[in-house]
C-alpha cells in the first residue's frame, strides 16, 4: 500500500482479505458482548473495548496517514473526543501544555479542564511558528495547521524538532487537511488527530474522531482513556466512516481545486478584504505550506465589510449552506463570529467548498457578493 496512489489507496483501505460470498465491505456489527468463554484474550470482549467494524475503519485510516507503516488508530465518538483523549491521556498535574492562541472554537473549553486539573496551559498563534517561544518544558505541543478558521500554517518538522530537542510530544491536529493533504507523522509529530465529521467522511452526516500513532504505548494511553471514558463511535457511525473514505481522494482533489479557483476569483473583488487560502502564492502561509502539504484544504475565509453584509450575502446564496461545519460535498459558509469564540471581525466569512461544479459555485458566489454590496 506504500506505492500506489492516494486514489486506490483510499477505495481499497482497511478492506478485509477476499472470502467467497461475503460482502467486500462487511456491514456493522451491533454488538455489546461477544461469545466469551475462559480467559479474555480474544479481539473481541466487550462492546466498549473492540468491535469488528471499529477495526476495519482503524484500519483504513492508518493506511491513509501513514502508508506502509505500521500504526496504531484509535476511533472515537468526535473530533473532541480524539483531542480530549490525547490531552487527558499524556499530562498530568504539574505538567505544561502549549496549544494554539487561534485554534478549534472548543479549545478554550479545554484549556480550562486542564488547568482545572493542575496543568498549566501556554499558548502562542500559529502563524510565524510562535509556539516555539513557549516550549520550554512542556509536556505536550499541540499544533493546529492550517489553523480554523483563520487558515494560518505553522512549520511543522521545525516545530517538532524542537519540541523533540526539548523532551516535548507533538500532537499535530490536520481535520482541514486530511491525509490527504498533509500527513503528520511523516512531518514528526507524535500524534496525528481529526475530526473525521469533516472532510474525512464528506457527507456531514455523522460525528467521529480518529487518532493515529508510530508508539505503541502511546497509542495505548489513548485506547486506554477511550475505554475509561466511553468515547465510542456507533458500528454504524464507523461503518458509514469506512464506506465514505473511498471517495476521500475524489472529493478531497475536486474541493481543494475549486477552492483555489474561488480564492483567485475573490482578490479580484474589491468588496472583500482578509482574504486567506494557503494554496494561493500570494498568502502569507504559502511559502510553508508547499513544503509541507500536498493538497491545500477546502476552506477559504475572507471578511466582509460588517456583520450586516456577511449576513446579506449568505442569505443571497443558493447552492451553498449556512452551516457551521466544514469538509462536506455541499458547500457550506458561515460569519464565524456569531459564535464569539474566535478573534475574528464581524465581516468574517469562513467558506467551505464542496463538490459543486465550479462554474455554478463561483457564479452564485459573484451574484451573492453582487447582491450584498449593492
């Protein structure tokens, strides 16, 4: 699996060898307890600690982040649920965490759990690598990039030859670029984490969260705090997870083209200002990101001139959603400040490109612009 392209990679991920008869894809198993007579040594015990079905998605994903390699992937119930188990498993009380100043809208909500538990929390933006200047002694070095929404990209290799110099792990979260465009642990990081609600799975239709490592004893805390906790995906959440990567390569390429098409459109309109997409060779996180990432992410953010604007034109809009996520085939927008969560102007427009045709997207975002500004 380490030489064939993302594309057949992503169709036959995970699959179980071929037997006469049986699906390609087994279905889910429901199942809270498994045949189980003497000692437990068996793969399946009990309905929290393994399922069939989480295995063959575990399996999947591995072969995604790390092709050819041996890995261990841990699946959970959300992508908050994959952050929560990293943070919770690795530190103690006494310990220094550094996370992003501009990260995931729940990071703050975190923040404050750990330092409920005696650990003492450092943060720094992402742009600039300005993580580097609080290393010092931390325990764990969170990264988020391209960091949400603001899409700013931090050098992972040099953040995490630095965190390694200082004893420090590196969990890198890459929800917006997938494994498809960016992969972690070929970077160095210790921990690869996402929210596979996103553009892993594309159809905005279930919550899930993976977790990949090299360490075995790593991975290990992980599981372990997975199985304390409960954070377990449903068979059938796992199982719709499975039959959506094959389109991974598919969606992934078709969006991150469209999006770099719309962001080229949108510097040519003068109502919009902020304008942010890594793959664009004019934005400031350009330089970093074509050494380090292999396709550029769905999203695209900008600001408008003020709230009332943002909000005309994601009203004028007819193909895309007015929804909070991101990664999905149907486009989706947002004014990101509405929630108050992020640094972010009233103006803000976070903008996740689906798998629309490209012409109709970019002419219903020209007539919403048109609209909104007259």
């Amino acid at each position: 699996m380490s030489t064939i392209g993302d594309g057949t990679r992503a169709v036959r991920a995970g699959l179980p060898e071929p037997q006469q008869y049986e699906p390609t894809l087994p279905g889910p198993v429901f199942a809270a307890h498994f045949h189980l007579s003497g000692e437990p040594v068996g793969p399946y015990t009990y309905g929290r600690e393994t399922n069939p079905t989480w295995t063959h998605l575990e399996k999947a994903i591995g072969e995604l982040e790390a092709p050819g390699e041996e890995v261990v992937t841990t699946v959970f119930a959300s992508g908050m649920a994959a952050i929560s188990a990293v943070l919770f498993s690795q530190t103690r009380a006494g310990d220094v965490v550094v996370l992003p100043s501009d990260g995931y809208q729940a990071l703050p909500l975190v923040r404050e759990q750990l330092e409920a538990y005696g650990v003492e929390v450092r943060t720094a933006p992402t742009g600039g690598d300005a993580q580097l200047a609080a290393l010092e002694g931390a325990k764990l070095l969170w990264i988020e990039t391209p960091s949400n929404p603001g899409l700013d990209v931090c050098d992972v290799r040099k953040l995490v030859e630095a965190a390694h110099a200082n004893g420090t792990l590196v969990a890198v979260d890459n929800t917006l670029a997938t494994p498809i465009g960016q992969r972690p642990l070929d970077l160095g990081a210790d921990f690869a984490v996402a929210s596979d609600t996103k553009g892993m799975t594309g159809h905005g239709d279930i919550l899930l969260g993976h977790v990949t490592c090299r360490d075995a004893d790593l991975a290990a805390g992980v599981r372990r705090w997975r199985k304390v906790v409960g954070a377990i995906p449903g068979p059938m959440e796992a199982w719709l997870a499975h039959r959506s990567l094959a389109t991974l390569q598919l969606r992934i390429e078709r969006q991150c083209a469209t999006a770099l098409t719309l962001a080229e459109a949108l510097t040519k309109r003068s109502e919009v200002t902020g304008l942010r997409y890594p793959g664009l060779p004019s934005d400031p996180s350009y330089p970093v990101a074509v050494r380090q990432m292999r396709r550029f992410g769905s999203v695209v953010s900008f600001e408008l001139a003020d709230r009332e604007t943002a909000e005309r034109f994601l009203e004028a809009l007819r193909l895309v959603d007015d929804a909070t996520s991101f990664g999905g085939l149907r486009s989706t927008a947002e004014r990101r400040g509405r929630w108050g969560g992020d640094a972010v102007s009233e103006g803000f427009v976070r903008f996740s490109v689906g798998a629309e045709d490209p012409e109709d997207l970019l002419a219903d975002v020209a007539q919403a612009l048109d609209s909104a500004t007259r």
